[in-house]
C-alpha cells in the first residue's frame, strides 16, 4: 500500500506543479526541494518519473530554482544520474539544464527564444514518462 499512496500522492503533485498550481509550493520551497531529492534515487521508476517531472515543473520558477541550487540540487541530480536506467537519465539530464538555466518561464507563453525550445518543454518529459 505505500508504494500505491506514494504514487498516487507523486501523481497529484504532478498534475499540480504543471499548471499555475506550482506557485502554492514556493512558501514550501526547501521542505519540497529536500523531500522531492529524497526521492530521486527511489527504486520504482514510475516514482521517479513523477518526481523528475514535479522537480522540473517547479525549477522553472526563478525562487525555486535558486532555493535548489543553494541546497545542493544539482550535486543530487548528478547523483541519480549515475545510478539511474538511460530513460531516467535523459529526464534528470533536462532537470539539470533547467536548473542551471537563468532564464525563467513562469508562464507557459514565454519561450520565444527560439532552438533552447526542446530543453524547455515538459512535454518532453511526459514523453519520457510514457516509456517507463
């Protein structure tokens, strides 16, 4: 049963961090950046997809992004890389572009910037997710 509640609960904060939603976790900043990093390296891929999702979702808000980088997110990231499947380490692999990106797009209509486009899109990791 706890893995059934941690991927229903993983689901739900998916579907909330991809949409305006996102922005009720930022007063939760480091409490959800620290739980979401516990969780990179958990045995059941499905769990992972969902964090690896809700983390990129959320780092493309500027408060949030700086608030992981100051924790040590990216270390974390490189971290699960290595002990990840490749799927997973596409996935981890555009959460770190985003996280060491400076541009922010808190609003799905910025994104003018033309071939960075592919990086940016969370489609692309719903796409990954599809493959587990």
């Amino acid at each position: 049963a706890g893995e059934t509640q941690l991927q229903g609960g993983g689901a739900a904060l998916y579907s909330v961090s991809t949409t305006a939603g996102k922005k009720v976790c930022v007063p939760l900043g480091s409490v959800a950046l620290k739980v979401l990093g516990e969780l990179l390296e958990h045995e059941d891929q499905e769990i992972c997809s969902y964090v690896n999702g809700i983390l990129y979702s959320l780092l493309s808000l500027p408060e949030l992004r700086e608030e992981a980088r100051t924790m040590g997110m990216g270390d974390m990231l490189t971290s699960a890389m290595q002990a990840s499947p490749p799927e997973l380490q596409s996935q981890l692999n555009y959460i770190l572009v985003q996280l060491h990106s400076d541009a922010h797009q808190s609003s799905e209509d910025s994104g003018d910037d033309g071939d960075d486009d592919e990086e940016e899109d969370p489609d692309v990791l719903e796409g990954d997710e599809d493959e587990v």
